[in-house]
C-alpha cells in the first residue's frame, strides 16, 4: 500500500513530453506545406516513444526507491518500538 501511494505521488521530473504538432485547419495550408508538417508529425512521434521510455525508466526507479524508503522505514518502526 505504501508503496503504490509513493510511487503515485511521485512526478517524473525528467520526462518532458512532445510538444504536440501543429495542423492547420485549412486543407490548403496542410497541401501547402506537407513537408514541414509530415517532418513535425514524424519528430512528435520519435519524440513520443522517447518520452514513454523516459517514463518507463523513471517509473522502475520510483519503484526501486520506494522498495527501500518502505524497508528503511520498517527498520526505523522496529528501532523505536
């Protein structure tokens, strides 16, 4: 239980997520400037599945961390009882 509220609680400050691309409203625009905007899309998505794997890592160290501040404060209950 104490676990799952620690990791919950916990941001994950390095993860930054992907700005999300620009489309225009106007079909024109998007004909117009095709290149630019499949380029965004395609860095978006590059960027997206580094985010997710930023926030897998950091999700497998809050739980790591969490493991031992759960372990140190069981030893600390055990020393002041």
């Amino acid at each position: 239980m104490l676990i799952t509220v620690l990791v919950a609680a916990s941001p994950a400050h390095a993860c930054t997520p992907p700005e999300r691309p620009f489309l225009p409203a106007s079909r024109d625009d998007m004909r117009t400037y095709a290149d630019l905007i499949r380029g965004d899309f395609e860095a978006y998505i590059a960027d997206m599945q580094d985010y997710f794997r930023c926030l897998d890592e950091e999700r497998a160290r809050a739980f790591v961390e969490a493991r031992e501040v759960s372990e140190e404060y069981g030893r600390f209950l055990d020393a002041v009882e």
